[in-house]
C-alpha cells in the first residue's frame, strides 16, 4: 500500500488518521491518497518521458470524477469503454484527443458521440464492429481513426476470469485474420487506420507475457508495414499487476523499458492503458466490526461491508489484506471469517484472517482502490459506499454516500386498482 502506514498504533493515510475518516463519513467508506494515485501515473509517464507515448488511465478501474480530475490535470490520458465513461472522462477535464474507446460491444450512439467530441481512436474488437464504425462514421462526416485489438494467443498466467488473450475468449480479432482485416479497412472510405492494440490479461506479475504478445504484434505491423499499411501506434492495453499480498510484480519503470527496448530503431509511438497499477494501492475500503460471532467451527467477523460494496472476494476469490484501524497491543489474535451482512454464503471480504478485534472495531480493507466502488451493486437494497480522497491533511468528500431515496429513485408502483 502507497501512502498508508501506522503512526502510534493508527492507521494514516498521508497525514489523515483514516479513525477520523470514519467518524466523519461512516463506513462503509472508500477512502483514496491523491498522492499515491500521483506518483503511480508519474511513474508511468515519467518512464516514457521523450517518447511519442500516451498513458491512458483504464477507466472502469475507478471511474470518480476526483480520481480522473487528478490524472486528468497530470496530462493522462483515457481508455474508456462506453458512453458513460467518456461523458465522466469530459466532466472530468480529460481530453478528448487523449481518449481511446475499447469494448466488444460499441453502440452506434456511443460511437457517433465519440466521434463528435474527437478522440484519439476506437480500439476495434471484431470485423462487424468494423463495419458500424465505417457506418457511422460516413453517417456524421467524420473519419474514425481506428486500431484492431489483435488478440495474441498468450496465455497471461492469470485468474481465468481476467486473463483475456486467449484465443477462446471473447475479445479482439483472432491474430491469424488480422492481415485480412486491415486490408479490409484500409480499402474503407471512413475510418483511417492508426494503430494496433492488445491486452492480455490483468494482475500480470511477469514481463515475458507482455513481451510474447509483443513480438507477434511486431511481426504483423512488418507484414502489414509491407503491404502497404502503416501502424502508427503500438496499445499494449494495462494489464501490470499489483501487490495484495506477496506478489512482486514488475514495476511500471522496468516493464517500459522492457517495451521500449523492442521498439528500439522503430517509428512507433506507444499507448499504455493501465487500470490497477495505478490505483489499487491507493485506496482502502473502511468497515466496522458489527459483531463476532463464534461456533464450533468457525469464528466470524461479521462487518458492515458485503459483497455489494466489495465484490472481488466473492468473484475472484480474490485476496485483499484486512489490517485494523487502531492496533489493540493487548489480547491473543483469533482467527476469523470476515462476513457482510448479505444473505448469501458467498458474502466474505476476507476468510482466515488472525485478528485482534472486538465488536465496533474498525478494520481498513487494503488495496481497494481499483476495481473496487465500482463494481460495487445495491444487493438487499444496499446503498453504496460514500468514497473520499485524501490530499496531505485534507480530506474531501467525492462521492456522498447513496440515500433510500438514491436507490429507490425512479422505481414507481403499478397504478392503485390495477
Ligand atoms: N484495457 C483493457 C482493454 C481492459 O480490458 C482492461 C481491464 C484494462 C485496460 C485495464 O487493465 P488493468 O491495468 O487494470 O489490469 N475486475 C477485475 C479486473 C478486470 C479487468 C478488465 N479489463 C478485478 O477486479 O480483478
């Protein structure tokens, strides 16, 4: 974790006692260092300083406004992936020429507004997408810049659920169609070729992956470099993991100039669409003990956040650190199971953790920053969690916690009598 550490048994986030945080804004509650998600994209951008490069923030990895402001006022680009995200990434501040819009399923609606604000480029997934582009784009006057998501047959070595470059899965144009398809495009009167993307997976803790989809990528932009066709642009999507636990993932700084040491002697400028490495460890989820309680088998914790607010345990059996708000120095740790309140057997942030807790302790959820308040749902009528971020001994309020009212807006009831 970035900017979180214990000052006299007390949990901080930069110079905020995140036990202050609590108090002022209940849990659950997101709470994000401005500073850590700073130096994380700096660290990116900074490796790619003097070249023709573009860093755009994955924006379903947090998509608050404060987070894309922040990155936004940083020169960031964005990687979005539908109308709704583009239209945050704009209220945001981010630039529009700054924006490349990836995604299996593009509406044309989606399309023609992306068009019309001018972003950087339409990271297209399939041949029929293709067409809707060309489409839309003579629709509106206005050519498409595009790049295919070549998909590089790698295997990521990571969780099925996000490992994504496979040929079975779903995303991009198969590697071994790609020559067909860019010529294809190339013959279109409305959309103007730039670029060729991939991305192979997430939580990626190896470089070799990266530099495998590299190297096939680098043979078709020669095979196409021959025909005629010229990539501008290399997107190596995001993908670089982080450390939840014990994982040593690359750093940003080594795997660029991994990256850059293959383009060496090339005329290709570089995208990056880092989601997770940027603020996975900027960011904690808050929750409060609401009781333990103890059985034969097992000790539970049960806790005030569920798989509604956190979803990643329960999806991914994914492993997130739970350490305590104030450090109790007396009594032994138990080992616990850290439940929410959803009725369901699957509702756990946390399974195994030896803990010296008590009823109404507060516990800070580790690494929550991405993927995180964004996949979060109403479940049981649940309102979401209130998020804030942290800058030096600030603390501002970015999202305010959902109401009743919030949830339950736009519901009506059938008409008395019917
Ligand atoms: N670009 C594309 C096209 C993507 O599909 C993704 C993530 C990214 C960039 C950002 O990848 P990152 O740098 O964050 O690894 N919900 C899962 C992760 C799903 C990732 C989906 N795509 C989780 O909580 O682990």
């Amino acid at each position: 974790m970035d900017n979180f550490e214990y000052r006299n048994n007390q949990l901080f986030c930069e110079d905020v006692a995140l036990a202050d945080v609590a108090k002022e804004f209940g849990t659950p509650v997101y709470v994000y260092s401005r500073d850590a998600i700073e130096r994380a994209f700096l660290g990116y951008s900074q490796a790619l300083e003097g070249h023709d490069a573009l860093v755009c923030f994955a924006v379903k990895a947090n998509s608050n406004l404060a987070v894309l402001n922040v990155l936004a006022r940083l020169g960031a680009g964005f990687d979005i992936v539908s109308l709704g995200e583009l239209e945050r990434v704009l209220k945001a501040g981010g630039k529009p020429e700054k924006i490349v819009f990836s995604g299996v399923g593009k509406q044309a609606h989606e399309i023609e507004r992306a068009l019309k604000v001018g972003i950087h480029c339409f990271n297209i997934e399939s041949e029929a997408e293709l067409d809707r582009v060309n489409d839309v784009a003579g629709q509106c006057g206005i050519n498409a810049a595009i790049s295919f998501r070549v998909n590089p047959d790698v295997d990521a070595g990571t969780h099925p659920y996000i490992s994504t470059g496979l040929k079975d899965n779903k995303f991009g144009i198969a590697i071994d169609e790609a020559e067909r398809i860019y010529a294809k495009a190339a013959a279109m009167q409305h959309v103007d070729i730039v670029g060729m993307d991939c991305h192979i997976g997430s939580q990626l803790t190896e470089i070799a992956p990266f530099m495998d989809a590299m190297d096939r990528l680098l043979v078709l932009v020669d095979k196409l470099a021959a025909s005629g066709i010229v990539i501008k642009h290399l997107d190596m999507g995001g993908g670089l993991g982080v450390c939840y636990t014990d994982e040593v993932p690359p750093s940003p700084q080594d795997y660029i100039s991994a990256v850059l040491k293959k383009l060496e002697g090339r005329d290709l400028g570089l995208i990056f669409e880092p989601g997770r490495s940027i603020v996975a460890n900027a960011g904690v989820m808050l929750t409060q003990v609401e009781f333990l309680k103890c059985n034969e088998s097992k000790n539970f914790a049960i806790v005030d956040a569920a798989m509604n607010d956190l979803i990643r345990p329960a999806l991914y059996s994914a492993y997130q650190e739970i350490i305590p708000v104030s450090v109790r120095e007396e009594g032994k740790p138990v080992t616990y199971d850290l439940v929410g309140p959803i009725c369901e057997t699957g509702d756990f942030i946390g399974k195994d953790r030896a803990l010296t807790i008590e009823a109404g302790d507060l516990l800070a959820v580790c690494s929550a920053g991405a993927y995180g308040f964004v996949m979060s749902s109403n479940y049981n009528s649940r309102g979401r969690a209130a998020e804030v971020m942290v800058d030096d001994n600030n603390v501002y309020e970015v999202r305010a916690r959902e109401t009743l009212h919030d949830i339950m807006r736009g519901e009506q009831t059938l008409p008395a009598g019917n």
